[in-house]
C-alpha cells in the first residue's frame, strides 16, 4: 500500500482574485485501508467466508483463498473441539480431498464449491466440521458448545452437523442450533445409507 501523502493547497484566478480550490490539506485516497485486510466495522460474510470440511480438505463458495490463509475448524463431534489450520492449496484430488471421490464428486463439486487441501497436523482424516476462515474472534468451547462472536456485536453462533440419510448438514446458528434460520447451511454428500437424526 502506497505511503499516506498532502494535497497541496492550491488557488484559481478568478476576475483577478485568488479563490482557494482546495483551502484544507487533505488526506490521499492512497490512506484507505489496506483492501486484504476487512474492517472492523465490515459484516461478517458467512458465505464465503465458512465451509463444511471432511478431514484436512475444505468446501466452500470462495475461489480466492489463498496459500497460509488462517482457517479455524470445529470438529463437530461431542464434545465439539476446536483446531486451526492454513490453506494449502485448491485441490481436485479424490485422495486429498474425500468429498471428490467419484462416487461423491458428482453430488458435491457443483458449481459454486471450491475445494481446498489444509495444513495441520491435529485435524483427522475421519474428522467432520466447519471451517471459518480468518475468523475475527477465536471459538470457545462451553458445555461441549463451541460459541464465537463472528458479527463483534456481543452475541454469539453455534455449530451443528446431523446425519441425513445419504451425508451430513452442517449449519451456524445464532445462539441455539435447530432454532429458527441458520445464519449457513452446507451438505455433504457421502452416497451410502445412514441412519437420520436431524432435527
């Protein structure tokens, strides 16, 4: 980002009087914030900004994440566990990435999910979760619950994950999971039969 710089006052000949056209120094555009990083005060986009992820590959509507971007994850399980990671790569590979498995492949790679490998060494194979990616807080866990204020408006979202009876939905709720509209829903499909227990 370019260094912040003056703009120079500077007058007009105006029927042989001098008229300020600038009369304050003002701050260069070039002084915005930096567009990589988002602002305090910007929304959080749930989009493109949390995926579902299957071991240490991630699903989301995000092309541009790029390689040693933070991903934090919470691993669904009970009691649910938090894990922090960074994007390898986009990845195609069905072994990287088990959600691409032929089988699978044809329900979750549609248009709009992108894949990603993850770096970390405490994230499973057999793991199932979401991830956030450059969260502006860190989760907690309480009572089992994994809880973080992604809207730093003093409230806070929960995870959730269920089995259907071919995958498993994920989704963030504000304050209660299965209480009233997810704030982002995924689905992964896993093409064998399960037993449901979504709400």
């Amino acid at each position: 980002m370019r260094p912040c710089r003056a703009v120079r006052s500077r007058t007009a000949d105006v029927l042989g009087v001098k008229v300020p056209i600038l009369a304050m120094v003002a701050i260069s555009c070039a002084c915005l914030r930096d567009p990589g990083h988002a602002a305090v005060s910007e929304a959080f986009s749930y989009d493109q900004r949390i995926g579902w992820l299957h071991g240490r590959c991630l699903a989301i509507s995000n092309p541009n994440l790029t390689p040693g971007t933070t991903v934090v994850v919470v691993i669904t399980g009970e009691p649910q566990t938090v894990e922090r990671a960074q994007i390898q790569g986009p990845t195609d590979s069905s072994e990287a990435c088990k959600a691409l498995m032929p089988e699978r492949a044809k329900v979750n790679a549609k248009p709009g999910i992108f894949f990603y490998a993850l770096e970390s060494g405490k994230i499973a194979n057999t793991d199932l979760g979401i991830g956030i990616v450059a969260p502006p807080a860190n989760p907690t866990v309480v009572n089992g619950l994994a809880r973080v204020d992604l809207d730093r408006d003093g409230g806070s979202v929960v995870f959730s994950s269920c089995s259907t009876s071919e995958g498993m939905k994920f989704g963030v709720w504000t304050d209660n999971a299965y209480q009233g509209k997810p704030r982002w829903s995924g689905y992964y499909y896993l093409g064998y039969d399960l037993t449901p227990n979504c709400p």
